[in-house]
C-alpha cells in the first residue's frame, strides 16, 4: 500500500497544484471566488483552464467533460477529447476558458418534471469553481451545475448552492449583532456516513431482483442473522478488507478524507464515515464514493448493494448526514463550549434548528423520501417516519431552566468508573447518544439519521439550510429591531423553546408508545413517499423556497414529479421482476419438486408403505403453488388494469395502494414454498448464501 500522504489528492487540481502553476494575481483571484462566494472575471478563466489542461495531459487524460448531478440522484458526464485540427493534418490540444466556464447538455432527456418539452433540448453546465476539478479514468472532471435554457435548475447542485448562500445571509446578520464583524461568510458542513453490502457477484449475477430492482424481492429469513451482535464492529475479514484497502487508496486519491471504515450490524454490511466538508465538496465527494465502491467491489468480484432495504429482516442501509455551520474564520457555530448554558449565541442558534426542524418536518420527511427508504424507515435500527429532535439530558435540562426562568447548575462532570485501576481515567460525557432519534445533536452538529443509501445528499441539505437560514431570518428581523438587545434575546430563546419543545424526544423512537405520543403533540406522520413528496408544493414551503431564492414554484413542482414518477417506475420494475422470477423460476422449480415428491410417495404406497410427512409436504407445497400462482395472476391483472393518466400523484397513489399489497402476498407465498423446498433445486440463491458467502 503507498503512503497516504503520497497519494492524497493526487488526482485533483487542488490548491495546490493551482498555487504551483497558476500566475499569482489569477490564483488569487480564484481563491477570492472559492473562499467568499464571489464571481470570476471571466479573463481568468482561460489562464485557469490551460493550467488545468496541461496538469491533466501530464498525467495520461485525453477527455474533460463536465460532471454534473441531475435530478435522478446520480451523476452524468459527456467527454470531449482536447483535441482541435491543424490546416496540415494534424491535431493540437486545447482548452479554453469558454469550454471550462460553460458546455451544454441535452436538458430534455434527463429527467427535469415538465420544465422542458421534448423539443426544448438545450441545457447548460455551468462550473463550480468552489469545487477542485479531478481525474476519473483517463477524464478531467469538472464539477458543475446545470440548469435549463431558461434558467431553472436542472440539477441537484443549483439549488444547494443558493441554500448555502441563504443561510449564510442569515447566519451573518445574527453573528454581526454579537459582534462578531469578522465572519462575512458562514458555510454549512457535512460529513455523510455511508452504509452498504457487499456480496457475491457470482451469486449476484443468479438473482435478476438484484440485478434489476438492486434489492432481494424473495427470500426467506436464515436461521441467523444479526441477532448474536458478532458481525458488528467485529474483525473483518479478508477479502472485504482487500475491498476496502482499494476503496481508501481510490478515494485518498480523489482528495476524499475517507477516515473510518467498520462492520455494520446485519451481516455483510458496512460503513464508510468520512471526515466533514463543506456541504456541496461533501455531496460531489459522495456521489464519487459510491461510484467508486461499485467500481472496486467488481474488481474483487463483489457487488456493492446501496439499496435502502436489499435483505428483509436485517437492517437496512441509511447515510447518516452530519451537519453543522461553520464561519470563515473556522469557529463551528453548532460548538457548545464548557458552559452551553452561559452561551446566549450558541443557544440562539440552537433554538433557530429546533424551530426549523418543527414548523418544517414535513421538508425533512420529503427530502428523504423513496421507494426504496420506505422500506428501511421505522425498521430495525432505522429511525421512524416521524421527525423529532434528540438533545440529550443536558441540553434539554438547559431549556428546560431557561422556559421555567429558573437557575441552571449544570451537570457536573465525572470520570469513568470502569474498575481496574489500571486502565487510564478519561472524563464521562454529560448526556449519552440516541440511534433511534432521526435528528440528534452529537456534540457540536446535528446527525439527520433518515437519509437513504442510495440517495443524493444535496436534497435533505437544501432543507436544512433554508429551513434554518428562515429561523435565522426571523431572528434576526426581531433582535435587529430591539432596543434592548439582551432581554429581547432572552425573551426570544425562551418563546421558541416554548413554542417549540413538541419536537424535542430523548427517548427510544421505535415504541408503539412514542407514536402515540407523537401524536397527541401535533407531530407528522408521512409513513410512504406518497404522503410526503407532495409536501414540496405545499403553499408556505413554497413560499419558504422563494423567499430565499433557492427554488420556484415550478422547481419544486418538477421535483415531485420526478420524485412521484421515479417511485411508480420503480414499484413497477419490481412487480414486473417479481412476476418474471414467479413464472420462469420459481413455479417450474416447485412444480418438478412437486413431482419428485408424488413419485416417491406413489412408489412407498406401491411397495406397500404410507408416507404420512410426504403425503403432507405435497398438500403444502400444492396448496402454496397455486396461491403464488392466483397472485401472480392478480398482480398482473392490477398492473394491466392500471389508468394511463399524466398525474403522478394519482399513478403513485395507484402503485402503494393497489400494486404493493399484491407484491407482499406474492413474497409471502414464495417465501413459504422455498422453506419446504429442496434447497437443490431452488433456482436462485437464497438469504444464507448471499449474507455469508464473503
């Protein structure tokens, strides 16, 4: 293995390179536009992208391209050689700063809900000069936004971009009332960890649910899963650890701090947790990480599952995003200090979090919203559908003081009693951690635990940034218009903790009992992706959205469309998978078992015998077979019979009401016969194999 520090950002046009080759006043000017979100003189720009060329052609590239997210939580990418012809023949290597600042895309064939016809086919890519451009196989990448002809956003990144600069507006003008007239810039970080499977690819390459939906659509449950806690944190083993040293060497040389990698709970799973970056480097380094686990996995001939849900019955995958706002003099805003309760700053932003995260559930419910995270929320160690805050004792026995007006002594601080004196002694945190909260405070950042695996990250964070930049907003409006600055700040924290605290529960979020609570205060329950996309076009998100100039009304309408259509689509792709696999697998594989069973019981009747557990594992194996056969025929019945209409809302309402009910029962009968059928003759592999094969 190289050395880290050799290989570290080796594949990127980082700061610096840019310092090594780039003349003072342009590198200058460009570190002006990276550090403080301001514009690049276009004269620049041309010098920028020979630079970025020559770096590029020294180390074996032949194409650019400009690399964009598009709203189907993916990546996309058109190359373009450097090459330009010569009159004699010949060809030279070019690149200006035009092809560098802009390029043009098809806008019409990714998905864009209704913001462009057919006919309307030109897009832009336009760069993002805050995020280092890097190499991918033999290619200059340039991080990009992408928005239509007529400027609507296209992408996933536009909008990140704005919500970064409008809760960095807000965050300002409150820090500016505390004096603090050295932030001019205040930037939201994340650090996403990354959960996943590894399987097989020879079994993989058997099961077409997993190559066509990326998840098990059959499977009956093992003797063993999870349930002993031996796969977590335990040793791993050699071949994922082969998988993972790679991992590490791919993603270092990206400039991606990749920092922790372990077991997970469910067997072959794992994790990939990052160290925190700004939120839009962060969302462009983990739509790289996973393009490259898929990538490296095949190499060690595994495959990567991201899928939310891909086994029943263990835990699903989640991408827990840890955020929080720092200024640019690097002071973290989310930063308790030793007394938090003397922090009347930190407090107040604190307090805006709270407010966010309650008058806007319903955003952070729909920013997570699939049809694969439907399946993993409120499963396992998956946090619920409903939204609420973990604070944790002392915090919340803070706010507690300051809404009765009483004194608060703090928790006092106290080392580790483990009992061997030998061990060293090390002071005991004052509140402890919640996995089942979806959105606990850690220390100094807030964990949104609810982001699917699969997912983008840029959709949770442009809520979180609005809905926080609005509480900042409403601050600020009311203490930039105090006399008395600090008895209005006082009042304020304490009429938000009180109007507020509905949304604060330290206790376990998977009870019965907590839903029920959670009802009584007033809190949402969207439990599929079909109550809670709808959200976006609700009248005061619209307006929170186009207050702050991060997305228009028709923005958010195409993004629950595509959202609603990619959800259809998907139900779909999985009932069709489900029906090929009944009809042209499973059932002819249980119809020869069938008839292997009545030969063998007829030849002990002739011979004079009664087979009474032949005799009743051919009535089940009967009776089970032609259920799953009446529901493969009920399920392509309500597929065929679906209405052909352009509302999205209605066909994905069809898909969870109708289609999905069918789609259990049909699993539940298949997974009933390969319980009682030879294992042999099974035709694809089942749970044990593919969790404890690696």
């Amino acid at each position: 293995m190289s050395r880290i520090d050799e290989i570290f950002g080796t594949n990127v046009f980082n700061d610096r390179i840019m310092r090594e080759r780039l003349p003072k006043e342009t590198y200058r000017a460009l570190h002006h536009t990276i550090d403080n979100g301001r514009p690049l003189d276009p004269q620049l720009a041309s010098v920028v992208a020979n630079a970025m060329k020559d770096w590029a052609l020294e180390k074996g590239v032949t194409h650019y391209t400009h690399w964009f997210q598009p709203l189907n939580s993916v990546t996309a990418e058109k190359h373009d050689a450097f090459i330009s012809p010569l009159p004699d023949g010949s060809i030279i290597q070019e690149f200006s700063g035009k092809e560098l600042v802009r390029g043009e895309a098809d806008a019409s064939s990714l998905p864009n809900g209704g913001l462009r016809s057919t006919f309307e086919a030109r897009g832009y890519t336009a760069w993002d000069p805050t995020s280092y451009a890097f190499i991918k196989d033999h290619t200059l990448c340039i991080p990009t936004a992408y928005c239509s002809w007529g400027g609507e956003a296209l992408d996933k990144k536009t909008p990140l971009l704005r919500s970064m600069e409008a809760l960095s507006r807000q965050a300002v003008r409150i820090l500016h009332l505390f004096g603090r007239m050295d932030a001019v810039r205040v930037m939201p970080t994340v650090g996403p960890e990354q959960e996943y499977f590894l399987i097989d690819k020879d079994l993989f390459d058997r099961r077409s649910d997993l190559i066509f939906a990326g998840r098990t659509l059959f499977g009956a449950k093992p003797p063993k899963g999870q349930e002993l806690g031996d796969h977590f944190f335990g040793t791993i083993k050699p071949r994922v650890q082969a998988f993972m040293q790679e991992l590490n060497e791919e993603l270092w040389k990206l400039g991606i701090l990749a920092k922790t990698e372990h077991n997970e709970a469910a067997p072959s799973q794992h994790e990939m947790a990052p160290i925190y970056s700004i939120v839009n480097i962060a969302c462009d380094h983990n739509q790289l990480t996973m393009e490259i686990m898929k990538k490296v996995a095949r190499r060690h001939n595994l495959v990567c599952l991201l899928a939310e849900k891909p086994f029943d019955g263990v835990n699903g995958s989640g991408k827990h995003n840890n955020w929080s706002m720092f200024t640019n003099t690097g002071y973290n805003l989310l930063e308790p200090g030793d007394s938090p309760h003397e922090s009347a700053q930190f407090l107040l932003f604190l307090t805006a979090v709270i407010k966010a995260v309650d008058d806007y559930q319903d955003l952070l419910r729909a920013s997570v919203a699939s049809a694969g995270n439907d399946h993993r929320l409120g499963g396992f160690e998956a946090p619920p559908a409903i939204i609420s805050i973990f604070l944790g004792d002392e915090l919340t026995d803070i706010l507690r003081a300051l809404e009765a007006g009483s004194a608060y002594n703090g928790r006092e601080k106290t080392d580790m009693t483990i009992g061997v004196h030998m061990l060293p002694k090390f002071p005991r945190d004052t509140t402890d951690r919640n996995r089942t909260s979806p959105f606990a405070f850690t220390g100094n950042k807030f964990e949104f635990r609810s982001v699917g695996a699969s997912d983008s990250i840029a959709d949770a964070n442009v809520v979180l940034n609005t809905i926080v930049a609005e509480s900042l907003r409403c601050f600020a409006d009311e203490l930039e218009q105090a006399a008395d600055f600090r008895s209005t700040l006082h009042d304020l924290i304490v009429r938000t903790i009180k109007e507020h605290k509905r949304i604060i529960f330290n206790g376990n979020n998977y009870t019965d009992e907590w839903i029920k609570e959670a009802e009584r205060r007033g809190l949402l329950r969207l439990d599929s992706t079909v109550d809670a996309l709808p959200c976006y076009v609700a009248e005061k998100n619209i307006a929170l959205f186009e207050r702050h100039q991060v997305l228009s009304r028709s923005e958010l309408r195409s993004r629950m469309d595509i959202g609603l259509d990619a959800y259809a689509k998907t139900l779909k792709i999985e009932a069709e998978t489900m029906l090929m696999m009944t009809r042209r697998q499973i059932l002819p594989a249980v119809l020869r078992y069938i008839g292997t069973v009545a030969e063998s019981s007829s030849l002990a009747r002739a011979a004079g015998q009664t087979l009474v557990c032949s005799d009743s594992l051919l009535a089940q194996l009967c009776t089970n077979s032609d259920a799953l056969g009446s529901c493969a025929d009920r399920l392509e019945t309500v597929l065929r019979e679906m209405p052909r209409t352009g509302d999205t809302l209605y066909t994905a309402q069809v898909m969870h009401d109708q289609v999905l009910p069918v789609m259990s029962k049909l699993r539940s009968y298949a997974d009933q016969l390969e319980c009682i059928t030879d294992r042999s003759v099974w035709p694809f592999p089942t749970y044990d194999q593919l969790l404890f094969s690696v």
